[in-house]
C-alpha cells in the first residue's frame, strides 16, 4: 500500500516539475477584445510585459516571429524588460533592447518604466548611469518611451500616456494608498475625445486609473500569480499578497477595461506552473 502510495506521489512530482520546465520556457498568445466608440474603424495591438531578460530562441527569434504573424499596428510594452540587479557584476538589459529595437524597425514601438527599470533609474549610486544608458539606446532605436508623459497619436483617434509611479508604489505585503488626484499631479488630465491608453505596469491601482479617465489600462508585474491553480487563479504576486485581486486577463470597471499580462519571463525564483509566458493581442472593435 505505502509503495504504491509513493509511486503516485513520485508521478505527481515528476508531472509537475515537467509542468514548471514547459510553462518557465514556453510563451502562449492570448487575445482580448474591446469595443470602443472613440475610434472609427478596427485596431490591433500587440502588448508585452516583463520579460525579464528572458530568451525564447536565439535573440528572441521565436517571440519576434510571433509578433510579426500578428502584424499589429502599433506595440506597447509595460516594462521589466530587464531584472533590477546585477548578473555577473552588470545590469543585464540586452535581451529586452533587442527586442524593443527590432520591433521598433516594422512597428511604432511605445514603452513605460516597470519598477525594475524604476529600481536602477532610482539608486544611481549602486547602477551609475546604466538606466540612461539603456534609454538612450531605446530612443536611439525609434522606441517611444513615456515617462509621466503623453503623446497622441497622428493618424489615429488615440492617445498614449506612460506612468513612471515611484517604488513606493510597489513595496510589498502593504499597498501604499494613492491619494485622489495624484495622477493628475503626474500625467495631467486625460483625453475625453481620444481612446486615451495608460502604460501602467502596476493592476493595484486599476480603480484610480479608471477614475483618472484611461480607457484602456496595460499592466503587468503580477507574473499571472507565479502559480495558478483551475478555478482559483494566480497564488502569490511580487508584493507578496496571497491571491491577488488581479492576477491575469481583462478586466472591466465603469465602462474602463484594463489588459493585465501574465508577463513572459521570471525573477528571482524562476518558476510557473499552470501559467506559461504571455504575449497579448488587442483587437480595438469601432462601435461607429
């Protein structure tokens, strides 16, 4: 009986360590649909988030490939396209400028700081000058990055705002309250005549958001909950808060939806489990 009971829990581990291998190096494409009476024909976007200096093929062969099949009309990108601590004595950032520069070549590329990118732009004496130095190289590149700033969009009903909040909106265990108009003091006000898009990195605050005007609100940060389980959903976010409220998925409030992506890569404990990379596609449906 006892033997035959181990021989069930060795399988159980050993599925679900094949389970942690498949979804830590593999990336799946999601999709999520949005009505909007602000634009005058269909959009499509392509959203990615927290990578993390991951690679899913050479130089990310197999990523840019899958955006290319999705052809979108512009790409945004929420941040944590690097790790905020040193690999080998230096910030690693290759990964992610690769891909934003290569997609910047075919797409209008528009990108937000992630609180990793926020961690080495905020402690110069531990990173020196290597935020600077991989903005520089982003802009270079024909990446649009928006830091507390908006830009609309020529040929397109839209406008785009990047949030650069402080690490203190990303400490952990305890949310920080955001004060009602903070944002205004940040971003300004947003647009009532244009589809107005927030990079926002951070799902916590998708209420103040969606006060503040965004139409459509992108995040990531959450890692999908590192581990999910069916029916219950992510287990644990970066914060350290036991199942969040926003783990994954599109969500939806006073006529506000936010795209929060399940990111594709990892920090620190490299595990998913029931939860492979995401890349996004967003399908804007004009209601005219």
């Amino acid at each position: 009986m006892w033997i035959k009971i181990l021989i069930v829990l060795l399988m159980l581990i050993l599925l679900s360590l094949a389970v942690i291998y498949h979804d830590t190096h593999s990336f799946v494409v999601r999709s999520y649909d949005v009505d909007s009476d602000k634009v005058d024909r269909d959009y499509c976007y392509v959203f990615l988030s927290d990578l993390h200096g991951y690679t899913y093929g050479k130089d990310n062969e197999r990523l840019l490939k899958a955006i290319d099949e999705i052809s979108p009309d512009i790409v945004l990108c929420t941040g944590d396209m690097l790790i905020g601590h040193k690999i080998d004595g230096e910030i690693q950032y290759q990964a992610g400028l690769h891909v934003l520069a290569e997609l910047a070549k075919k797409y209008p590329v528009y990108a937000s700081n992630g609180n990793h990118e926020q961690k080495i732009k905020t402690f110069k004496s531990v990173y020196g000058e290597v935020f600077e130095e991989y903005r520089s190289k982003l802009l270079d590149a024909g990446v649009i990055v928006l830091e507390n700033e908006s830009i609309e969009i020529s040929d397109m009903p839209v406008r785009i705002t990047g949030l650069d909040l402080g690490l203190e909106y990303f400490r952990k265990v305890v949310k920080k309250e955001m004060t009602p108009g903070y944002l205004q003091t940040l971003i300004g006000e947003s647009s009532r005549d244009k589809l107005q898009l927030l990079l926002a990195h951070n799902p916590q605050y998708f209420r103040e958001y969606a006060d503040w005007g965004a139409d459509i609100s992108f995040a990531g940060h959450v890692h999908g909950g590192i581990v999910r389980l069916p029916f219950i959903g992510g287990i644990i976010s970066p914060s350290i808060a036991l199942f969040p409220k926003y783990d994954g998925g599109k969500y939806e409030l006073d006529g506000k939806t936010m795209i929060l992506s399940r990111g594709l890569g990892t920090h620190t404990i490299h595990v998913r489990m029931f939860n492979p990379g995401e890349l996004d596609v967003i399908r804007i449906h004009s209601k005219k």
